[in-house]
C-alpha cells in the first residue's frame, strides 16, 4: 500500500481554491503547487462568480489526455478514430511499445483540477477543468497533436482539450449537457484567454462529443459559430437564459 496517497489527498483538499493566493495550506518547497497553478486557479474562479461553487486542488499525480489503449484492445476502425496509420502500424507490430509510446505522449502532473458547480444546470453546466504545463514550456498545441496521433480514448463524457501556450486545458461535462456543451466551452475559451491575454489565443481545440471515444480538432471559430446559435433548452432560450444569469450574479445583493 502506498502511504504517500492520504497525505497527497490532503494536501490536495487543503489546497482548495480558497487558499489559492498565497497557498498556505501547502508546508514544504517540495509540496508547494507550481506558481502557475495557482495562478491559473485564481483566473479561473474569478471568472466563474455566476456559479454556485468553484472548487479546487492539485493533483501530484496523473495526466491530461484520456488513456491509452492496452495490447489486445481492438484498434478502433479509422472512421471512429483519430489514431495515425503510423501508429496503427506501430500497434500492430508492438502493442506493448505503443502503449508505451501512447502513455510518454500524455500530459503530465502536476495538475490543477477545479470542480464547477452551478446554480441552475439547465443553464450552465458541471464542469471539471484541469490544466497542466509550466511557464517557458513547450508548445501545447504541438504536443496534443503528437498525443492525438496515438488514438488515445476518451470516457464518452462531452470532452475538450483547449491548448494556450505552454498550457492544455481540459474540459468535461456529463453527457446531459446535451446541445449546451458549446456554450460552455466557448466560455472557457474566453476565459483562458481573459486569465493569460500575453499567450496566443488557441486558434483549436481537442473535442471528443458525448458518447464517441476519441478527439478531432475543431476551431475555435466553430465553436464560437456553435456557442452563438440560439437553441431552446429545458424549456429556455440560449444563449440569453446565461447571459441573463450572468447579470444577476453581477447585481449586489440588497440589503436585509
């Protein structure tokens, strides 16, 4: 049994984004989250004051990306996925070394994890974002696309991989979401760039929609052509039904 995983389980409460500023919670130079972390989880909770809760920690542990697919997994046919004929070449001949291969592609912890809850899922979404990199790393966007090259799969939730810089954003949402998940997205999107306006702007994300196992690149002008289409959700008018929530979370409280 390993006994560092109740203490890194604390750790990671007691760095809950409420502690985030100065990170206090976190004792020693070795248990100390990354600078660029913190910030990022500050960014985004600022961001998010029209939900509920925002919650958070850090994960020593772990990667952004989806898991790979073991020896003596079926190769998914090329029409459902998005794995290079090299790797599938590459599979064939050393499923082991290409789940190895797969596995060193993954980006890797450490992690922020900031858990979304909101008011009314009708109108916004549960998210789970994480984001992992660090400062003067390399670029995002080429290492997902190496990722991507593996097929690695994903849980059939509504997924997104948003690259910034040094930086990749994950995005999940449950599948009832449903035609909602644009808007959502799009509003990460936004907010990552509003949180690091000194990196490139993503120009496209990773997206793997509700149900199907892997990533294809969409552009963030597709996204942003999607989070602008008017849709009727539980009964209620997208994108106005959010953007009328947005400016009651702006509006002070009266007095008692």
């Amino acid at each position: 049994m390993n006994e560092q995983r109740p203490r890194r389980a604390m750790l990671a409460m007691a760095g809950a984004l409420a502690a985030l500023p100065g990170a206090p919670a976190w004792a020693g130079a070795d248990d100390r989250p990354p600078e660029a972390l913190v910030r990022w989880g500050n960014a985004i909770k600022a961001a998010y004051p029209h939900y509920a809760t925002v919650t958070g920690g850090f994960e020593r542990e772990g990667a952004i990306g989806g898991r790979c697919l073991a020896p003596g997994e079926p190769t998914p046919p090329s029409a459902r996925h998005s794995i290079s004929e090299a790797a599938r070449a590459a599979r064939a001949a050393d499923p082991a070394g290409a789940e190895r291969a797969c596995v060193a592609a993954l980006i890797p912890a450490p992690l922020l994890q900031v858990k979304l809850e909101p008011k009314d899922q009708r109108v916004f979404a549960h998210l789970v974002l994480r984001v992992a990199g660090e400062e003067g790393g390399p670029d995002a966007k080429a290492k997902l696309e190496a990722l991507l090259d593996h097929g690695p799969l994903t849980n059939r939730s509504e997924q997104a991989l948003i690259p910034i810089g040094p930086f990749v954003v994950e995005v999940a949402a449950p599948c009832s979401v449903g035609g909602g998940f644009a808007y959502d997205l799009y509003d990460v999107i936004l907010a990552i760039q509003a949180a690091r306006p000194d990196l490139a702007p993503p120009s496209a994300v990773a997206y793997s929609p509700c149900a199907t196992h892997g990533y294809r690149w969409m552009s963030v002008a597709e996204v942003q052509a999607s989070a602008a289409q008017p849709r009727e959700l539980w009964g209620l008018d997208m994108p106005e039904a959010r953007e009328d929530a947005r400016k009651r979370a702006a509006i002070p409280a009266g007095p008692l």
